[in-house]
C-alpha cells in the first residue's frame, strides 16, 4: 500500500475533476461490460459513480464530502451483500487502470492510485 502522504497527495496533484475524469471513464465502461454489467443496475449507475468519486475524493486528500454523507466507509461492510470473486475483482481493476489512462492522469499519480485501487479491490474479495 502507497504511504498515507503519497495517497493524500493524489488530489491535490490532480484536483477532483482529475479523479472525476477517472471515475466517469470507468463508469463508461460498466453497462457493456459482461461481467460488472449485470452487477450494477442502470438506474442506479449514476449514484454509484458519485459514491465511488466522492469516496476517491475524500481518499485521496481532498474533500471530505463522502464522510458527511454517508460515514465511515465500511468497505467490506458495504461490499458484503454483492459476490465479489476475484474474476470480478480482476476485471474491476483492467476497467480501472483503462480510466486511469483514458483520464490521462500522470504516470507518477496514477501509480499510487493504481497500487491503492489494486489492493482494496483485493480486500473485497468474499468469494
């Protein structure tokens, strides 16, 4: 896992409309997506996109909106009710690194968020 001063260095370098350019290209992802498709509902992708934003947001340094909207994060908690095997996690993680790129955010950023990313995915395997 990057340190806590590389994660918190994410948003100020980048700002959020950068994590919402990542966010957003991954959502665009999503829908024809055969595996994280049926995963997520179409009328409630537009809610998911700006959980993960405000969550990514917060995460990264910046503000601390998803906090006041919704608590503490509770990852595992909050992931329990859908199966995430590691096929998914896996396929979670190449439409993420494709949005990082797509969003063009700087190599050195978009390692620390990658690295980051990687690995909550893979804590929320429960499958």
């Amino acid at each position: 896992m990057p340190d806590e001063a590389a994660i918190s260095s994410v948003c100020p370098t980048i700002g959020e409309a950068g994590i919402a350019r990542v966010v957003a290209a991954f959502y665009r992802q999503v829908p024809t997506d055969d595996l994280l498709g049926p995963m997520y509902p179409p009328h409630e992708l537009a809610e998911a996109e700006a959980r993960l934003r405000d969550f990514l947001i917060f995460r990264f340094g910046g503000s601390d909106r998803y906090l006041h909207q919704r608590g503490h994060p509770r990852l595992r908690m909050r992931h329990a009710p859908f199966v995430v095997s590691q096929a998914a996690r896996d396929r979670w993680v190449m439409l993420m690194d494709r949005a990082l790129t797509d969003a063009e955010i700087p190599p050195a950023t978009q390692a620390i968020m990658q690295e980051f990313l990687h690995q909550t995915a893979t804590m929320l395997i429960n499958s």
